[in-house]
C-alpha cells in the first residue's frame, strides 16, 4: 500500500483478487480495513507505537507483524499480553543488497546470529514464529534472492525454530527509460530454487511484496514544460525519486 495508496490501485488489486495487504503504518491498515474489510492488513514495518499494535489487532484483525530488535518483542508482549499467541511475528533477516538501487538492510534488518536469537525469542514469547527479508528496492539482479534464501537457510539451521511464513520481501524491479530488467519470471525461478533447499514446515506459507513492480505503470503525470535547453526540460510538476 505504500508504493501507491490511491484508491483506484487499491480496488484494481481487490478485484483482481487481492485480499492480504502489505501495510506499513496504522493509517494504511485503516485504509484498507474499512475499504475492504473481508481483507487483511500485515503490520509490516519493524517499528511500531503501542497504540498502532493495538489498534492494528483490535480494530482490524491484524495478525502478522514485523521486528528486528529485542525491544519490539518486548512492546508487543506488554501491547498484546495473552492476544500474542494469537499474533505471527517476522523477524526481518538483513541481507546483502546486490544490484539494487536502495540497499534498505541498512535501514531495518538483524544480522544473522541476531536474527537467531529473535526467532528463538519469538517462540518463548508464546508467539507463532516467521522469517522476511527484503534484498533492496529495485533490484534487477534475481541471484539477489539466491543469496538471501541461503542465509535463511543457514538461519533456520542455527535457530531449530520451525517458522509459520516466509515473506521474501519486495525489490521486484519495473521498466524505467534505459533500465530494462529480466522478466519476472526469472526472480519467481530463483526464489523457487532457493525455497525448494529449505527445509520448511509442510504448513509454511510463502509470501511477497510486489509493491513497485504492480504499481509502477499505474499512474500518469500531467505537466507544462516551462523551459527546454539543451540540457534539460523544466516541468511545473513532478514526483520526487
């Protein structure tokens, strides 16, 4: 939901059979529970208020959420008390961002000996345990999952814990002017090859965040070209990044 919020992108994806929504913030969960409310909202930023946590479960049903700190499982305990063993918890694994645009370990992520520890943490917590990545924004290169799926796997050896979902994150490029990436098909194969290595519980549920690569192409800009040198058009409107 935060690539493109607009309410048209929105029902597009619901009615092409959408129900299970990446939402980073308590604004975007309302958005879609009241738009769509058969639907379900995943709490998927690392970083949360107490009042968004319960907010997000109360109201909206919410029960999958994201941390990579300590700190956060600790929040969640005191937020959610007994409601935790309802809650599925994913610990954001940080992972080597290759050949994409922003490199988004450096902002969320626990290395992998801390990502250990969480996922054990988790479970005696009481909470139902899960494993998410994402290998940077606009990522044009699919080994770049290869790569992260075998530290998953290494992760998912040390910890003994048995997850409930894989979430292999976003990074899914699109097609800009002079950028033209592998077809999609080539990162589903690669996330295919490096799943089918793990050794997953049989009721394990995958999942993405195809974010970019679905709303890329969703929108125009309208805008009046002010001044044309040689060097550059001028707009009187525009999109920033």
């Amino acid at each position: 939901v935060k690539c493109n919020p607009l309410p048209f992108v929105l029902d597009a994806l619901y009615e092409g059979g959408i129900r299970h929504f990446d939402t980073a913030s308590i604004a975007e969960i309302e958005l879609v529970g009241r738009r769509f409310p058969d639907a379900h909202g995943h709490f998927m930023h690392p970083v949360k208020s107490p009042q968004a946590i319960r907010r997000a479960f109360d109201e909206f049903g919410v029960r999958h959420y994201v941390i990579d700190h300590a700190a956060e499982i600790e929040k969640m305990i005191a937020v959610l008390g007994n409601d935790r063993r309802e809650a599925t918890v994913l610990v954001r694994l940080a992972t080597p961002s290759k050949s994409a645009k922003f490199n988004l370990s450096a902002k969320f992520g626990a290395a992998p000996d801390k990502t250990v520890q969480l996922l054990r943490a988790l479970v005696d917590a009481g909470f139902q345990p899960g494993l998410c990545f994402h290998v940077g924004s606009q990522c044009l290169d699919p080994e770049a999952w290869t790569l992260a799926l075998d530290l998953v796997d290494s992760v998912l050896r040390q910890s003994g814990v048995a997850i409930r979902c894989l979430d292999v994150g976003g990074g899914f490029p699109t097609s800009y002017v002079g950028e033209t990436p592998p077809p999609l098909e080539a990162f589903i194969d690669a996330i295919a090859r490096g799943v089918a290595k793990l050794a997953l519980p049989a009721d394990c549920v995958l999942m993405c965040e195809p974010g970019r690569a679905l709303v890329a192409p969703a929108m125009s800009v309208v805008a009046r070209v002010e001044l044309a040198t040689d060097e550059a058009v001028h707009l009187n409107d525009g999109i920033y990044g």
